[in-house]
C-alpha cells in the first residue's frame, strides 16, 4: 500500500502511522478498525438508554474526568449529572474517520445527529455535533480514551439552526464548529485576502 512521507521520517497510509507489512499484523488492524467502529454507535445506544454501566464500559479503566478525577465510577457519577438534563435522546451516528498511531493507539473524528427532549423548556432540540476520539487498546480490547466534543449548531425543532449553540449558549459546553478546524480560519484568510 503507498504510504504518504509525513516529512518526520514516517509514513503515513489513509488509516494513520501504524503501517504494517505482514499480513498477521494487516488482518489485526482491520479487526482493530472493526472494534473501533463499534464504539461510537453503542455510546449513542447507551446515552439514549440511559445504560450508565455498558456507558462506562466503553471507556479505559483509568478514563479521567475532568481535571482531577479518574475511573470509571467518576466517570458514571459524571454521566448522571449530565443525562439528568434532559429527558429523551436520540443520537444517529455517522462519518467517522479513524487513524492508528500504533498497535494500541488511535484517534478518530466522528459526526453526529442528536436530538434532545428538554420538557422545562418546552422544547425538542436538534443538532449536529462532532466527537475527537482517542482509542486506547487494554488487554486486546479497544476502548475510548477520551472524547471531545464539539458542536456545529443545536435548535429547538420548530427554529431554523444558525452555526454555535444557537438561542442559549448556556445549555452546553463543547466547542464550536466550524471555527474549530484549525484550516477554517486559513482558508477564509486566504479567500478574502
């Protein structure tokens, strides 16, 4: 398979640095891009069933939370918190790139349609958001290491959505998409320059 020379000595395929050559190692990272593929589709699962233990299973035993906290357990107390937000949701997983940095580590960009019940408002938001992913395997499981989350825009249903958070920045913290592309800002640079 060509591989593209990253200018660092190594060379990159479409799937990332990690690139074998014998056939043992090709079969174990496509089984490994399998695994990984999994993931963001049982988190949706999860979140929307409200199954906090296969939730915090997804993650490395170690996941930390927030700046001081670490394990699982944290991480479910941490969950509780959130979900108790809103009442129903609903999260339709799409496009997700992943790339290996070694036999054991990746990361990945996955997008994402959610849609959230918010019954003291009166509202059913929509929108799209985008996760930044790393994978870590542990004991020849692949897991999430950590999750970054970023929003292109959330409405409620009967709003036409603008690009943030929309009518009430304060409802979640994540990103914000487009600007969080470090090439967006380039390119307009570019073009209107």
């Amino acid at each position: 398979m060509a591989g593209i020379d990253t200018g660092k000595g190594v060379m990159m395929t479409r799937l990332g640095e990690w690139n074998p050559q014998e056939l043992g190692d090709r079969i174990e990272r496509l089984e490994s891009l399998t695994e990984i593929r999994q993931l963001p589709p049982r988190y949706g699962l999860a979140v929307d069933s409200r199954d906090l233990d296969a939730l915090v299973d997804l993650f490395v035993p170690d996941v930390q939370v927030g700046r001081d906290r670490h394990g699982r357990p944290a991480l479910k107390e941490w969950f509780v918190e959130s979900l108790s937000r809103m009442r129903a949701t609903v999260h339709f997983v799409g496009n997700h790139v992943v790339d290996f940095d070694s036999p054991d580590l990746a990361h990945g960009v996955v997008y994402c349609r959610d849609e959230l019940e918010r019954p003291d408002r009166g509202e059913w938001e929509v929108g799209m958001l985008q996760y930044r992913d790393t994978y870590r395997r542990v004991a020849g499981e692949w897991y999430f290491e950590r999750r970054k989350f970023y929003r292109w825009y959330i409405c409620d249903a009967l709003t036409r959505p603008t690009l943030g958070f929309g009518a009430d920045p304060g409802t979640l913290t994540a990103n914000q998409l487009p600007d969080a592309f470090p090439t967006w800002a380039a390119f307009w640079e570019h073009r209107d320059g």
